[in-house]
C-alpha cells in the first residue's frame, strides 16, 4: 500500500507547475533599470498579458520629486536657499554650481544615485508586475519561435 502511495504522490508532484523562480532579484534589477530610465528623462512601460500597457513617464517622476523637495524643504532642509540658487545657477550659472546646489536640495552629496533612489521608491510598487510582464514576454517569444 505504501509503494502505490509513493507512485501516486510522484505522478501527482510530476503535474505541478515548475516552482516560480525567486523574483527578488529581477525585480532589484528591473527597478535599477527603471530609475535609470526616469532619471534620464525616458517614460519605463510594460505590459502584462491580456492587460492594458502600464507606463510611467518622465512627468510623473518629475512630480513626485517635486513633492520630495518640496517636503525637504517644508521640514528646514534647504538651509541655503538652494532653489532659488539653482534657478540662479541654471540661468546665469555654471553647471558645478547647479550640481551642487540640486546635491543641497536633494541632501546628498551624490545626487545622481540619489535621484535614482527616489525614482526606486516610486516604481517599486510596481516591480513584481513590470517582473512578471517581462518574464510573459519571454515566454511568448520562446512559445512564438515554435
């Protein structure tokens, strides 16, 4: 009785679908990827199947850093009038001055990467979608090269 339970439990495991692969890095990966994107000023788009494409656009981002600066600022983070000095920089400035006063504003001392992280947080509700839309698209062009 024991044997014909065995061969019934390895039939019934052999059925199940193939483990889903530990996303936690893809997904690490995509929103890297993605804050590049966004940091650069390029809109990040996916689509899932038979779903709608998802984007979020340079616009967006540019929005939701505002209100980050804007919630630096009401909290007295922007000691040195940065703001204003990077208007003044960016028009009748240099472009250190400008990077220097956009690292004041952003608190860092490295706002490239700063930036990046703020466009993190922002997509990051989105990555196990973007994930899974990615891994559907590959799957579609292996099933397509049939």
């Amino acid at each position: 009785m024991n044997a014909a339970l065995k061969i019934c439990q390895e039939r019934f495991d052999a059925l199940l679908p193939a483990e889903a692969p530990d996303d936690s890095e893809a997904e690490r990966e995509w929103l890297e990827h993605a804050a590049e994107q966004l940091v650069r000023g390029a809109d990040v788009s996916w689509k899932r199947r038979y779903s709608k494409p998802i984007t979020v656009t340079a616009g967006q981002f540019a929005t939701y850093l505002q209100g980050h600066l804007n919630q630096r600022q009401i909290d007295g983070e922007d000691k040195r009038d940065s703001f204003a000095r990077l208007v003044l920089a960016a028009v009748v400035g240099s472009q250190s001055e400008s990077h220097s006063h956009a690292g004041d504003l952003l608190g860092s001392e490295r706002p490239v990467q700063t930036l990046e992280q703020i466009a993190i947080d922002m997509l990051r509700p989105y990555a196990v979608d973007a994930v899974a839309a990615e891994r559907e698209e590959r799957e579609d062009d292996v099933d397509g090269g049939l």
